[in-house]
C-alpha cells in the first residue's frame, strides 16, 4: 500500500509539475477521478486521492496530506523491517 502510494504522489507532483510549467491547468482531483474508469490504473485508493486534492487543490504532494500522511507514519516500522531484509 505504502510504495503505491508513493508512486501516486510522485506520479502526481509531476503532473503538477508540467501542469505548472507549461500552463495546463490540470486538476489532480479530476485525474485521479478520471484513473477510477480506466482499465490499467484503478484502485480504491484513488477515491481517497482524489477527496485529498478535492479538499486541498494547492496541496503540494499527496504524502503531506494528513490522513495519507498518518497511514504512512503508522504503516512505515513494516517497510523498514521488509526493506532490512533486502
């Protein structure tokens, strides 16, 4: 769950990036909205991604969002055990 998620926060950032960049004016909440109907990236994570850039349009990375935030603060003693044993 960890690692998806930083793969959508870092995915994101650089969306936010170009979007930024070149003027494109893209809404990640509509993004990740349009993500749920797509065939390759469709996960339920991307309901809650999409209420994090809902509630914060200006939210500078997925990872700085509380409730993503927390989830991975709670979860990270696993990945570091699971990262140890590499």
């Amino acid at each position: 769950w960890s690692s998806d998620v930083c793969s959508y926060a870092q995915g994101l950032s650089l969306i936010r990036a170009a979007s930024e960049e070149h003027k494109w004016n893209v809404d990640l909440s509509e993004c990740a909205r349009l993500w749920t109907g797509g065939c390759i990236i469709r996960a339920k994570v991307l309901d809650r991604i999409q209420k994090a850039f809902k509630e914060n349009p200006t939210l500078p990375n997925l990872l700085v969002d509380k409730d993503f935030s927390n989830e991975i603060n709670e979860r990270s003693g696993a990945w570091r055990r699971v990262v140890a044993l590499c």
